[in-house]
C-alpha cells in the first residue's frame, strides 16, 4: 500500500502502465475515469493500424480523458533517408548492396513503396519473413540479384505479405492519422515525413496539444558511431566503443539499445571475436 501510494503521488513521477493491446489502455481509462489515461503509441506502420482502431473506439465510447502520444514511425522515409544522407553521397557510392523489407511492415503496406528504391536507387529489395529459413532465402534472392546486375522488389514472404498490402488497414490509418513534415530519429536526426500525427480534427485526442509536450534532444555519447552504422557507412566493431563501454548491458546507442539493432546482433552472435581472433593469429604468425 505504501509504495502504490508513492507510485501516485505526484511527486514521484508517472503512473506507467506496460500494456499488450491498444484496447488495454482504454480499458484503463474507462475503469479510471477521474484520471487521465495517456497512451504512448510507437512502432512502424505494423503497429499503428491498431492504434487507429483504439481512436476509433475513444470516439464510439466517448471518453473524455484518453488521449494518444504518437510517435509512430514510417520506414520508406527512414530508408530514403540514408540513401541520401550527405556522408553516404560523399563516398561516391552507397556501401548497401541491397535492403531486406521487414516482412510485418510489408503486411500493411505492401510491396510496393519499395518500388522507387530499387529503381531510383538501383538497389534490390526483398520482403523478407523472420524466420531464419526466410532470412536465409531472402539474402540468397539478394545475392542472385546482384550477380545478376537485377534491381528489383521480390516478395520473400508470400504466404502473408501482397503489392498493394492490407489496404483496409492503410484506410484506418489515413483516417485519423497524417505525415508530419519532419520527425527526429535516434540515429539519423530530422527525417523528411518520417512519422504520422494525429489529423487536426483529432486535437482533443491529441496528447502534444492537450499536454503542451516538449521533447527533449536525445543526448547520445559523442563517440557513439550510430548514425554512420545505420547509415551503412560504418560497421559495428568500427565503433571504438563498441564491446567496451558499449554492450546490450551498458548500450550508449539506439543500434545497442534494441534487440533488433545492428551492434546488438553484432554483440549476441560474435562474428567481431570471430574476426578479432583471425587478427590476432595472424599477429602471432608473423
């Protein structure tokens, strides 16, 4: 009882609640009426269909103290991003030889906006599911592309991704959702239309202006190479943080923080000791 006490206070900080479904957080806010229920919408174009859906039913159940965070992101412009980004056009080329499409954006946006990519870019992309049988496929169907001198879309993952997607979802979103001009992303910084917020109608629903939110700049360690891993201009073990201060306990940046980041994969399945013990052989023959 004490520490829910303190828990409420309102100096010992928020009330922050881990939810599995959208529909969790309203049932939080029509349980809790006199209290106002944020909920911290995040995640690409997967997760957003279901937070459309949770405004929906805001306005069908009239709920006057629920309201929506959106921090929801968009992956073609993170992409277009880094084939752009003024520290890949100085190389002269771009070090990417080609993307795997993450199979559960591509179940509700399709194939399709990969389009401009391989074309604009000539650089293939393949869908691509998680399983490591489909990752396995999908690098061979890359590999076969470059060989080839091919620069195409190729759906890996048929059995649940189409071109044109899952356009009932595609409707929901644009109902109450539109790009914003420009969004900030760990890593890459301001992104061209880059994520969604709430269209101007949704206001009351919107947590930026019910709330007057600031947000803070991430403040990254200096030394932290993020931004060129991500760009592809640099690889993990160039970081020279990198399994030092670096490691998925300690992480410094946003390519540690996930599970799903570049020096986190890098970290768990070891190829950069695999490499280091190739060097330092090589030392000891000499």
């Amino acid at each position: 009882e004490h520490m829910r006490a303190r828990h409420h206070r309102e100096d010992a900080g928020a009330d922050i609640r881990m939810v599995y479904s959208t529909l969790d957080a309203l049932r939080i806010a029509e349980a809790e009426p006199q209290r106002e229920v944020v909920f911290f919408a995040i995640g690409f174009e997967t997760t957003t269909p279901p937070t459309a859906l949770a405004l929906k039913a805001t306005i069908a159940r009239d709920l006057k103290n629920f309201s929506i965070f959106c921090n929801h992101v968009l992956t073609p412009a993170a992409i277009q991003t880094i084939l752009e980004s003024p520290d890949v056009a100085k190389l002269g080329t771009i070090k990417i030889d080609g993307f795997v499409g993450p199979a559960h954006v591509s179940t509700v946006i399709g194939t399709k906006p990969y389009d401009a990519f391989a074309e604009g870019f000539r650089k293939p992309v393949v869908i691509a599911g998680f399983e490591p049988l489909d990752v396995i496929q999908a690098i061979l169907m890359l590999v076969r592309q470059v060989n080839d001198g091919r620069h195409e879309v190729e759906n890996q993952y048929i059995r649940a991704v189409t071109a044109l997607g899952n356009e009932k979802a595609q409707a929901e979103v644009a109902a109450y959702f539109e790009e914003r001009e420009s969004f900030e992303w760990r890593g890459l910084g301001e992104v061209a239309h880059g994520a969604l917020r709430l269209r101007s109608q949704y206001a009351r629903f919107d947590a930026e202006i019910r709330f007057a939110m600031v947000t803070p700049a991430a403040r990254d360690n200096p030394a932290c190479e993020c931004g060129a891993i991500l760009r592809g201009v640099k690889k993990p073990a160039e970081c020279k943080l990198f399994g030092t201060v670096c490691t998925p306990d300690t992480p410094m940046g946003s390519c540690m923080v996930s599970s799903e980041g570049a020096c986190a994969a890098h970290w768990t399945y070891g190829r950069f000791r695999e490499n280091a013990r190739q060097i330092d052989a090589g030392r000891a023959v000499a």
